[in-house]
C-alpha cells in the first residue's frame, strides 16, 4: 500500500500495517512506562537521536525524563537467559522536533531482536526493514553497510586515533578528498589508500560493491566482515528483495554502540533516512547484558511531514446534507464507503475542507 493510500490518518494506518508485519513473523508487542531514570539517557546520550530530554521530579525526589528513545528501556527492563527474544514496539517518544525546534510527542514504531543472534536473525531485521519501507511507499531503498570492514581497515593500518575519527567522518559524508588527504598525512601507501578510496566511493547493488571491495585488496578482519555481509545479502536474495537493498559504507553509526551490519532506509520524496538501525552488541555490553542484539526504527515525524504533502485531499468525497434524514446519509455514506472511498457527510461542509467530490443533498445533486 502506498503512501497515498494511506489517507489522512496515514500515519496511524501505517502503524496498524507494520504491528501487523511483525507479529506475522513472530515477534511479539513489548509495551514500556512513559518514564525512564534521567541517568539512563546521560549515560547513553550519543546513541540518541537528540540529546534533549525532558526531564521532572518524582514523588521520591528521583530525576525522571518522558522517554526520547525506546532502546534503551527495552535492554535496561529486558531479561536474556536463554534464547533470542523478538520485541515490537509502537511508544510515544518526546523529542525535538527539527522542523519546529520545540519538543513534541511522535509516535515511534520499531522492533528488537536480542539474545542468541545468528545469521539467520540478521538477515530477517533486515528484510523487515524492507518491507516496512515498502508499507509505506512503492519508491524506497535499504543501504546496508557492515562496520567491521571499517574497523578492520583502519586497525590493520595502525591510524592514529585522530586519523580514524576524520576518516570515519569523512565517509558519512562520502568525502574521497578528505579520506584522500588523511591517507597523505599517515604517509599510507598506494595499496592503502586505495581500500579506502574504494570503500567511501563504493555504492550499489550489492554483488557488483562486495566484489569491487575485494578486488580492491580487503583482507583479514575487514574481509571476514565482508564475507559476513555477502552470506546475509545471499539469505536476503532467498526473501526475494536485494533489488531494492544498496550497499553503502557512507552508513556508518556510532561505532561506540554499533557494531557488524547497519542500515538506514529511504523513500521516495524525503530527503533523509525514515528508518535506521544496526547491530548494537557493544551497547549491550555497556549496559551489563550478555547477549548480542539487532533492531530498527521507523522515524513516523519525518514520515507524518511525507504523508501530510502526499495527500492532495482530505476526502475522496464530501457530502453537504443539510436537512435530510439521518437514514438517506447514513445509506449513501455506507455505499461510498464500500466502494474503498473515503467520505465525510456534513450538514454544512467547512470551508477548509479537500475534498475530490462534492454531493449536495440540499440540491438533489
């Protein structure tokens, strides 16, 4: 179903789409306080999408926040003993708005796969993913990228630390100049520099970018995370979608959390990514849990703004009633209805109404 498709109250409609989608595939609706600690969201404030949160007082003098972020509640309340443990969530967050600067209320849907993680695992987040953006709308890419090629690159050529964070910068921001002046400053070789070119310059379907990485010369850590990400795109060619996955090394997030396959997803008519995720082991660690974890999120405030320009009208079809009886419009509002239409019968129609159709009942027309 495509965006148009969705209606008015799009955004609701796809969250119905999506909770739907995951429970079809056996993960199960997680449901969360309002209120988290203020100390979780310091201790972890880079993994958030902002770090502004909204913060009050308990009744016990506790520092609380409304949550920004569904994570991190999941890892801190979750428990791992054996297993994997496959969540989704649809939770009201509050965040700042980019458009508006203010903080607001958005509904966050997403779901989490934590435990025993194995290839298998990986391979059906990331499908999910597609299949959430193709919810949403026909146009949509998944770019996929694996962070332990990059942190097999740059620990195999001994980077400084300051190097490593310029060179990681510079490929979010697709930057060969600047990889190329780090790779000058390091005094690194031909052969070097060009794994690195090839990895910031790489994009594409991702057969014809995994072998131009290894005809670029990867090898150890790197190539291994490589080889790791060609197995997950072949299971991802068995769920029939590689035609809309890209693999893209520009996708690189924060590695003090992320580690392994990352992602963020795009559709047609919104400059940036309305879904991202990865691998978050490391953020597991850092939290004292035992067990590996995968998951994404679907951005519903950048998608409400994509669902708002979408729709031309607010009705397929008004109908202005006027004095007639409650039976006449109830029948004809259930014939348009049953026709896939979307209708709104008013006595008088507002002014500020978009409609396609008008049916004027006080005019017989």
């Amino acid at each position: 179903m495509s965006a148009k498709a969705l209606g008015q109250s799009g955004v609701e409609k796809a969250v119905g789409l999506l909770r739907e989608l995951y429970a079809s595939y056996g993960f199960t609706h997680y449901k969360m306080s309002k209120f988290e600690e203020y100390d979780l969201y310091v201790k972890n404030k880079d993994f958030l999408v902002s770090d502004n949160v909204i913060t009050f007082t308990d009744t016990d003098g506790k520092l609380m926040a409304l949550k920004p972020d569904v994570t991190l509640s999941i890892i801190k309340n979750g428990s791992y003993d054996a297993g994997v443990e496959k969540l989704f969530y649809n939770e009201t967050v509050y965040r700042v708005s980019k458009g508006t600067k203010s903080f607001k209320e958005f509904m966050q849907v997403g779901l989490e796969c934590l435990g025993d993680i194995d290839e298998y695992q990986i391979t059906e987040v990331l499908y999910l993913a597609v299949k959430s953006l193709s919810t949403v709308s026909k146009e949509y890419l998944l770019d996929i990228s694996h962070l332990g090629v990059v942190k097999g690159v740059l620990e195999d050529f001994n980077l400084s630390i300051d190097a490593q964070k310029k060179i990681i910068s510079y490929l979010g921001d697709k930057n060969a100049q600047g990889v190329e002046n780090v790779c000058e400053s390091e005094n690194l070789s031909d052969e070097q520099k060009k794994i690195l070119l090839a990895i910031v310059n790489v994009y594409g379907a991702p057969d014809f970018a995994i072998d131009s990485l290894k005809k670029a010369g990867l090898d150890g850590q790197a190539l291994s995370a490589l080889n790791q990400l060609e197995s997950i795109v072949n299971g991802l060619k068995a769920f029939g979608v590689c035609d809309k996955v890209r693999v893209d090394f520009s996708v690189v997030n924060d590695m003090g959390y992320y580690n392994g396959i990352v992602f963020k997803g795009f559709i047609s008519g919104i400059p940036t990514g309305i879904l991202s995720g990865g691998g978050y082991d490391k953020l597991m660690q850092k939290m004292g849990k035992k067990a590996r974890a995968i998951g994404f999120a679907v951005y519903l405030d950048e998608l409400e703004k994509y669902l708002l320009e979408e729709n031309e009208f607010d009705v397929d079809v008004a109908i202005e009633y006027g004095d007639e009886d409650a039976k006449t419009v109830g029948a004809l509002v259930k014939e348009i209805a049953s026709s896939g239409q979307t209708v709104g019968a008013f006595k008088v129609v507002p002014k500020k109404l978009r409609y396609k159709k008008l049916i004027d009942l006080k005019e017989g027309c």
